[in-house]
C-alpha cells in the first residue's frame, strides 16, 4: 500500500460519520441505573479499613505517646533513686 492510498484511506475516515443515535438512546437512564446499582453495594473491608484510618492513626499517636511518658517515668525513678531500688537500698545498708 502506497501513500496515496493510505492517505485516501485516512480522508474517508474523517469524513465518514458513525451512527451513534442507538447508543445515545436512553443513555442517561442506564447511566442513573448503573449509578444507584454501585451505591446500593456493601461497602468491601478495603473501602472501610481506609476511611477508619484516621481512628487507626489516632491510636498509634496515643499508644506512642503513652509509651514514652512510661518510659520517661521509669528512666526519672531510676536516676533518682526513687521507688524499690531505694528502698533495697535502705534494707541491706542498714539505713
């Protein structure tokens, strides 16, 4: 096939129309149709774990913060000598 003939060709595509009136027909109908189908469908465990995730995030910053006033706590008892440590301390140095 030569240029010519393709360029012939690619000029009775442009200027050719397709009939889409049986496809036009009712398409808003369907489109509804399709619409109220999706959204009347159980919402799947993905969806759902996605929008919880705020509360997710919300308890990973609470559990961390938490953790490290514990840990703080438990580091400030042992650099002070406060708590059993003292009070082994105070039995065995006969205090």
């Amino acid at each position: 096939m030569n240029d010519e003939q393709l360029n012939e060709l690619f000029r009775t595509a442009r200027t050719s129309r397709l009939d889409t009136s049986r496809a036009e027909y009712g398409f808003e109908t369907r489109l509804l149709a399709t619409l109220r189908e999706n959204r009347e469908q159980p919402t799947p465990w993905a969806v759902l774990t996605w929008r919880l995730m705020p509360v997710f995030a919300a308890i990973v910053v609470v559990t961390g913060v938490w953790s490290y006033n514990v840990q703080s706590q438990a580091g400030t008892q042992a650099a002070l000598g406060t708590g059993e440590e003292t009070a082994l301390a105070g039995l065995t140095g006969g205090e």
